[in-house]
C-alpha cells in the first residue's frame, strides 16, 4: 500500500499546483468564466481523491486492515477516476469542448466504485 500512500501524496501536491495554476496564471485565460468554476471542481475532486488514496494506504497496513485486493483495486478506481473526472474537467475548462462533459460521469462512477471497495474492505 506504500504505492498508494506515495501516489496520494503526489497527487495532493499536483492538485495544489493546478488548484494555484488555475487561480493566476489561467485566471483571465478562460473561454467563459463559468470555466474557472469548473476548474475549481476538477480541482477539489482531484484533492479529495488524492487524500482517499492516502487513506487507502493507510488502511493497507497489517496494523489496521492489511493489505486486500480490495483496497488495491480502491486506489487502482481512484487513480482512474481522478484522471478520468478532473481530467476531462481540467481540458474542458482551458477548451471549451463541451464533448469532453461526456467523459465526466465515468469517472464519477470510478470514484463511487473506489468507495464502495473501501467499504467492503472496512466491513
């Protein structure tokens, strides 16, 4: 579970970089306004799930639940859906290709699939 603690903290910190690129340097580059929204959502989607893998590797320690592949496939979902759902948001707000909305869902679908393995593995 150490690949999901290093990959959540890596993704935290990406999300941090994005979040701040987003607010100055993208801050007027926006197609609409409403796309710097969008950003912001992408953004937290992407923190929240960052430190969901960071939960899932510590949840994978023998002390508290061991490793399961349960858990593995929880951080595997999460990984897919970050770059799934905030991906397409990222793009879709620097482009304004409304297509790119249709990929979205899928990856909110991935982060309810990476819950429900975090559950199953708890219970």
């Amino acid at each position: 579970m150490t690949f999901a603690l290093v990959l959540g903290a890596s993704l935290a910190l990406l999300a941090i970089v994005l979040g701040a690129f987003g607010a100055h340097a993208l801050k007027d580059k926006f197609p609409e306004p409403r796309y710097a929204a969008i950003w912001e959502t992408a953004v937290q989607y992407h923190m929240y799930h960052a430190l969901g893998l960071i939960a899932v590797g510590i949840l994978g320690y023998d002390a508290i639940l061991g490793t399961t592949s349960v858990l593995q496939w929880a951080s595997y979902l999460m990984v897919a859906g970050i770059a799934l759902f905030s991906g397409s948001l990222y793009i879709l707000a620097v482009t304004g290709v409304k297509k790119l909305g249709a990929i979205t869902p899928l990856g909110g679908l991935l982060f309810i699939a990476a819950w429900a393995c975090v559950i199953m593995a708890i219970v």
